[in-house]
C-alpha cells in the first residue's frame, strides 16, 4: 500500500501543486543554464512517460474498481482470530492492499481501540507503504517483473519480520503501553472509520459508486502523472550531469557496504514511491548494485513521510523508534538476499 491518495471531490485537478510547480522550475532552469540540454530532457521525460502510460492506466482502473467497491472493509478480517495468523494476514494485506497512508490511521486506530494486537498492527503498518496493484505495475514497467515480485515478498516478508519481533518482546518496555494518551485519530483523505459495510463487487448500479469509481480514477492518475513526470527529468538530469562512475564506486559493487548505505541514504531521502521507481532505474543503469537498490526502496518506502506519519499520530516515541529500527534492519536483509539472486540468476 504506498501513496494514493482518495479524492475530495469530482473534480480533483483544480490547480496546479508544488510538484507541477517545481517540474517547472527546473526545466525552466534547464533552458536558462543549459539550452542545449533543455531539448532532450523534455524529450526523455515525455518518451518515458508515454512507455509507462499502459502501467499507470491499469493501475488507476484497478485501485478505482477496488475503492468504487468498497473492498477495504475486507481488511478487518486480517485482524481477527489467532495472534499468529493475524500477523501473517495483516503483513499479505498490508503489502497487497491500494490503499493510502493516511487511510491506515483511522483504520489502525479503530482496531487498537477494539484491542488488535500491537503485533499484528506492526506487521501492517511495515508492509502497506511498500507495495500495492499500481506501485507493482509502475516498478513492472520500470525495473522488470522480477523486482517488482521481489520488493512485493520484501513487503510481505518485512511486515511479518516486524509483527512477529514485536510479539516475541511483547512484554519489553518498548511496546509495553504502546499508545500515546489521547491518538490523533483522523486523515488527510477525509476517510471514515472502517467496518461500516460490506464489498459491493458490481458497483456499475449505484450511481454514488458510480462516481467514486470515476472520481478516484481521476484523482490517482493525477497523482501518479505528476510524480512521474518529475522521476523522469530529474531522472534525465541525473543521466545527463551526475558522473556514473561516482554511482559506481559509492553504490556499485558488491559486499555489505552499498547495501547498508542504500538503505541509510533512503530513509531521510525518499520523496515518494512512484518517483523513486525511476530514480532507482536511472541509478541502476548508472552502475548501482542491485541490493543497493533494494534496500534503498525498502528503507525510504517506509521512513517516507506519508507511511511515517500513519504511525507517529498513534505511538509512543519509543515504538516509533522500534518502527524505524525495524524497517531499516529490515531493508538491509532484503538487500542482501536480493543481490544474492541478483548475482546467480540471470533473469
């Protein structure tokens, strides 16, 4: 689950953001300090865009009929039952469900308040910023099939890491009294607490889910359009002017360290998972290790401000704290193993 966003209206494209602004500005700075480059960025962005397109349509179409059903109410049932199978279920869930970050705080908040285990929850909470259908597709379109099924057992085998660690100290006075006094329940979608009604899988006849479908189809291709198309110059200008032998030496090669610094370098780095996709690409083809990579998304997937601030409202510092050691020991071991078969598999 990573950083789609539910629409607040019908009419979701009303002006233009900080991200339009600042593809902008640094094209702009492309024509003033280097017109001869201007040409080919603009062009490497829209060519870029145009390959990605059938990635993004399916994505949108796919998270719109999810969300015109109703299907989050589905999440719940993860979180019932045996303590160590609801840490599975919620860790599958959490790295498969389309749904935005700040949709996880109303709904964790409901769950502990019914008294889900802090376990299960973590397992959640690990793996829903990392993956879902459009973060799957657009990573397809840009790193391969085999990356993309990698991160999505990353996410999966990160949240159940997570969850079952924090079930083994349970009892340790880091998650004993985990929640914060009075948690900020609430959203930046709007959204409403969770449970409320069943799936409605033929959602074509209702009209009111007739307009969610096409209202969250707007929204998320706005969404992802524009963090896109600011991958791509920036990915363009990280071609044209950084060194590839500098991306080589510092997270090229092999052993532990482009790892580790891959996962270090993206926590306080990761903008946004959709931009990082190809930002990675272009690292990649600039000579960056495949674990690095690895790690890079993993570590910045969930450190990255949207999933960070699902968790913060509702915690303690000391649990936010383990959520982050967590996450980054986490991200190295998927590193690992993922530069392992990345060096004996010839995909």
């Amino acid at each position: 689950m990573a950083e789609l966003s539910t629409p607040k209206s019908r009419f979701p494209i009303q002006k233009l953001d900080k991200v339009w602004i600042a593809i902008a500005l640094i094209l702009a700075a492309v024509a003033v300090l280097d017109w001869p480059q201007f040409p080919s960025t603009v062009n490497f962005a829209v060519r870029a865009f145009f390959n990605t397109l059938p990635f993004i349509l399916f994505a949108v179409l796919a998270i719109a009929y999810l969300k015109a059903t109703g299907a989050e109410n589905l999440l719940a049932k993860a979180f019932q039952g045996q303590e160590t199978r609801m840490i599975a279920m919620a860790a599958l869930l959490g790295g498969l469900s389309p749904f935005c970050s700040c949709e996880v705080i109303p709904f964790i908040a409901a769950l502990l308040a019914v008294g889900a285990p802090l376990s299960a929850v973590m397992a959640f909470w690990l793996a829903s910023p990392l993956m879902d259908p459009a973060m799957f597709a657009i990573t397809s379109g840009a790193l391969g099939y085999e990356f993309a099924i990698a991160k999505a057992v990353a996410a999966v085998g990160l949240g159940m890491f997570g969850g079952y660690g924090v079930k083994l100290f349970a009892t340790s006075a880091v998650f004993a009294n985990p929640l914060r006094e009075k948690p900020q329940v609430g959203g930046c979608c709007g959204v409403k607490t969770p449970f409320s009604a069943k799936p409605v899988w033929a959602f074509w006849k209702d009209p009111e889910r007739v307009d969610m479908f096409k209202s969250t189809a707007l929204t998320n291709f706005a969404f992802l359009a524009k963090w896109l198309a600011l991958a791509y110059v920036i990915e363009a200008l990280m071609i044209e002017y950084l060194p590839a032998n500098l991306i080589a030496n510092v997270l090229g090669g092999s052993g532990p360290g482009p790892i580790v610094l891959g996962a270090l370098v993206g926590m306080p780095a990761y903008l946004n998972g959709y931009a990082a996709v190809e930002l990675i690409s272009g690292l990649l083809d600039q000579g960056m290790a495949p674990g690095a990579a690895m790690s890079f998304v993993i570590a910045g997937g969930v450190s990255c401000i949207p999933a960070a601030m699902a968790v913060w409202p509702l915690v303690k510092p000391r649990v936010f704290a383990a959520y982050l050691g967590i996450a980054l020991s986490g991200a190295i071991i998927a590193g690992f193993v993922w530069g392992l078969v990345a060096s004996i598999i010839v995909f």
